[in-house]
C-alpha cells in the first residue's frame, strides 16, 4: 500500500493559492488565462467565423456614398474627401465620425496613416495614447489629428524649400516616414551650370510619442547618378535606380553614423547655418542626418519589373531577373547565397492581358501566393530532405477558376463551310470567371478572393472565403453593383463587413458597405 502524504504535511511552496507576477504575466502573453482578453478576443473571432460561415448567414448591401475623389478605408474607418470626412463602418450602418473644414486646394491632405493606441506602454500625455491619424498637406504641414473627432492633437511643420508628398511606414505603428518629391534643375541652376544632387529628402519619426528621428537627404553623389528613388523599409534603406537595379542599406548604421546632431520637436535648434524651432514654420525640420559616403550595402539586385520582394521562413526574395527572356517568371531565391531554390522558377505560362502577381503571405506561415486569372497558387519553402541549407518550393495548395473549355474548335457557317479557329481563349477571357483580387483577412485567418464573370455585358463579382489553411471554399459571396474591368476596384473584407470602392465614370467614386445578416426564412 502507497502511502500518500496528507495535505498537511506538504510543503509551504505547494499550498500557495497564489502565483508570482512574472508568472502570471506570462501566462497572460501566452493566452493561458480564460479571462485574458487576448485569449477572449481569439474566442469571439473563432465564434465569429463560425457564424459568418454559417448557410444563413448572407451578406446585404446597407450604404452607399459616392465622392469626387479617392476613397480610403481602413480599421473601420472610411476617408472621403481627401480625408476631410469620416465614417465609421462598425456600426450596422456606417455614420459620421467627423467633417473637418473646408480648404484650399493649396492646404488639402495628401496623404495619411492611421496609427492605432499603444497598448504595451501607458504615456504621460494622455492625448498621445489615443488612435490619431497623421495627414500630410500640401503645404508641409503634418497633423496628428484625432481618429474620432478630427481635432489636431499636435502639427509640425517640415520644409519651405521641399514639398514633401507621401507617407509610408517604415515599422507598423512605430516607425514611419514623409518623402519629398523628385528635386529638380532650376533654370538658375542650369544657366549657372550648377548639378542638382539632391534627388528628395526624407523625415523619419517614431510614434507614440511623436518623436523625430532624423532628416536626410538622397544625394546622387552618394548613392549614385541613376538613383530615382527611395523607400523606408523594416529598418532598411532601398534605393531604386534607372537601370533597373536596387541597393538596400541599414538606416540603424546610417542614423548611428552621420546623424551630426538629435534634434526635438518644438525646441530651439541651431544648425548648418540656420536658427530656429524644430517643427515651427518656417523653419521646418533640417537636415541632421548627413550621409557624405556611401553606406556598406546589405543586398543589391538587378530585376526586369516589378522590383523585389524579401520575406518567407527561411529568408528568400522575389525577382525577375533583368532580361526579356525571363519575362513573365519569378524566381526565388535563398537571401543567404542567393541561391535558386528548387522549383523556384514560378511561371504560369498566362495568356492574358493583365499579368499574374505574386508576394509573400500576410500570415506568419512564411508563404508565397502566387495569383493570376485563372489560378491561385498558394507555395511553402521547405527545406530538402537531407539538406538543411538547401530549400525548395512546394505547393501548399490552388485555387482554380471554372471553366467552360467545351467551345468548339471548328465551326460550320451558315452556308456550310467549316472554319477552324486558329487561337485558343485568353486566361482572363470576360466570358470564363477570372480571379482579380486577393486578400487575408487575419482575424477570421481567411483568404478573400475576388472572381468575376460576365452575364448579359455586365460584369458579376462575388467575395470568395477560402480557408486559409487548405484553401477549401467556404463561402461565395455576390456583390450587387456590376463589376466593369475598364475602371479600378478596391475591396476590403474586415469580420462582419464588406467595403466595396470603385471609381465610376466621370471620374467618381462610390463606396458600397454590405453587412452581415441572417438570411430570411422561407417559412411564412
């Protein structure tokens, strides 16, 4: 007989009822608490994709808005107007948020990134730890502004001799930049005969505070004759030259190395000749970031179109490499040797007139789709057997489009001559159902495919949700308004909400918003 020891005469440390904090923390990041809102929140979303998946559940067209410029969505959020206007879409029938005032052509919004709350920090201002948008101007100003009443939170004014155009993010919701456009020769220059080195500069912040990291210029001289342009990247400078040719450069090295001076908004500054307060007009921001030779290259690659492409497990790019023969291949390859991976010449042979595409999984998986008229398919890299430095590329799964291939090769006319067709149909021939659009959805792990077809000279879209697993087919959804291939198309499918936006004729654009609902019963 085992003897079992009573509950008395365990040790102190067993008895705890309580756990230490760094314990319970971890269990929070990893989801091990049943009260832990990560974990609730991954519960309501499986519930959610059960319930959209669900054969009563259709989606209804409930609003449509059209505007005289470019519509933008994201996070549930709905830009009209040069983001002028807001909408929120998380109701059941979107309402406005915020009109802000009227302005001049001169002073509307460019561009803008919504930057969502901090959840992993609590910041003194309490102001910066709310959802803003940045909008850049025409006139270089940048506003944070509030994402739920328009209200300026904070402006920084850049330059008044660069007009800065755009903005991206160089890491989500940490790290983004404003880039000026192309500097050009003036005539003074030019009768002068003085060189205009300086191709655009660029300003890069952090977010959450708003914190400038630096100023930098793109000289020529530095970086090359040819190069036309520049992207901020994952902490990687890209340079893009004429000739078809990309250099990648690490902005940490470059920061670490030729900033001169760190500079704070709404301080007093004194440099390269200039005095003034950094971010007030009309000094704007100078340029503290001086780059006089150029920086060790991470990787370069020349490319045919297209650019290149960096991701997947382990780390590969995507490219076409720079001649016409390979045109119409991508080719990946190991970033480590740049080695071809086995199968790693993807072509789909595709007969049509729009190309295929092709770009590494949103998701973590580390895939590649590769998507065109009439097939997606959707590719693993894995390393060989026996071979842990070698990979290559195998198919996870495909998506194919219906097709009707029963059209008769010969034909007999009326007067009884047969005519042999001499030319097979196009890949994305109107009368066979094409795929146009792909997308992730990440919080239901769903793949939104669009396909379209067309009946009676009009074209009919549905929102396919594959899942993105396997690739199997779960639901099809039409959308009501005709899909025409001559104008552009954006959709966005975001949990219980589809956004259609498609420029129309006469240079309008309309925004259609369907909603999630069960469908009617049959039963009277």
């Amino acid at each position: 007989m085992c003897a079992v020891p009573s509950p008395c005469a365990r040790s102190s440390a067993c008895t705890r009822t309580g756990k230490n904090s760094c314990a319970v923390l971890t269990s929070r990041s990893s989801g091990s608490f049943s009260n832990d809102f990560g974990r609730l929140l991954g519960a309501n979303l499986k519930i959610l994709r059960n319930i959209i998946l669900q054969d009563d559940r259709e989606f209804a067209k409930v609003w449509s808005k059209t505007s005289k410029s470019l519509i933008a969505y994201e996070s549930g959020r709905i830009y009209f107007d040069n983001y002028r206007c807001c909408y929120s879409s998380l109701l059941p029938e979107p309402e406005q948020l915020y009109e802000l005032p009227k302005t001049p052509k001169t002073e509307k919004i460019e561009d803008a990134l919504l930057c969502q709350c901090p959840l992993d920090n609590v910041l003194p201002n309490s102001s910066e730890q709310k959802s803003c948008l940045l909008a850049l101007t025409a006139h270089n100003w940048l506003h944070r502004l509030s994402a739920d009443t328009g209200g300026t939170l904070q402006r920084v004014f850049l330059s008044s001799h660069f007009k800065f155009r755009s903005l991206g993010w160089d890491s989500s919701q940490e790290t983004f930049y404003v880039k000026s456009t192309q500097s050009k020769q003036t005539t003074l220059q030019r009768q002068a005969g003085v060189d205009n080195n300086i191709l655009m500069r660029l300003a890069v912040f952090q977010v959450f505070p708003l914190e400038l990291v630096g100023m930098l210029e793109i000289n020529k001289k530095v970086f090359g004759k040819t190069a036309v342009d520049v992207l901020l990247s994952q902490g990687v400078l890209a340079v893009s030259h004429s000739s078809k040719h990309v250099k990648l450069y690490s902005f940490e090295y470059i920061v670490n190395k030729y900033r001169i001076e760190k500079l704070a908004l709404g301080q007093q500054c004194e440099i390269n000749g200039g005095k003034g307060i950094v971010g007030e007009a009309p000094y704007g921001i100078p340029v503290n970031i001086h780059i006089h030779e150029c920086p060790p290259v991470l990787f370069e690659m020349s490319y045919f179109e297209n650019g290149v492409q960096i991701g997947g497990h382990p780390w590969h790019y995507i490219y076409t490499p720079n001649h016409t023969r390979h045109r119409g291949t991508h080719h990946i390859c190991s970033i480590t040797d740049g080695e071809l991976a086995r199968n790693g010449v993807q072509d789909m042979k595709c007969d049509s007139l729009e190309a295929d595409w092709i770009f590494f999984h949103p998701d973590d998986s580390g895939r590649i789709v590769h998507a065109g008229p009439s097939a997606i398919n959707v590719l693993k890299i894995m390393a060989e057997t026996g071979c842990d430095w070698k990979c290559e590329i195998v198919t996870d799964f495909s998506i194919t489009a219906a097709r009707d291939n029963s059209a008769p090769q010969v034909i007999v006319t009326s007067s009884g001559r047969t005519v042999k067709r001499r030319f097979q149909l196009l890949d994305d021939d109107p009368a066979q159902e094409t795929f146009r659009m792909v997308k992730y959805e990440d919080e239901l792990d769903l793949l939104a495919v669009i396909d379209v077809t067309h009946a009676e000279d009009e074209g009919q879209a549905h929102l396919r949700l594959h899942d993105n697993k396997t690739g199997i087919l779960m639901k099809r959804v039409p959308l009501k308004e005709p899909w025409d291939v001559t104008y552009s198309h954006e959709v966005y499918f975001d949990r219980d909400t589809i956004i259609h936006t498609v420029q129309e004729k006469n240079n309008t654009f309309c925004c259609h918003v369907y909603k999630m609902k069960r469908r009617p019963s049959d039963e009277p």
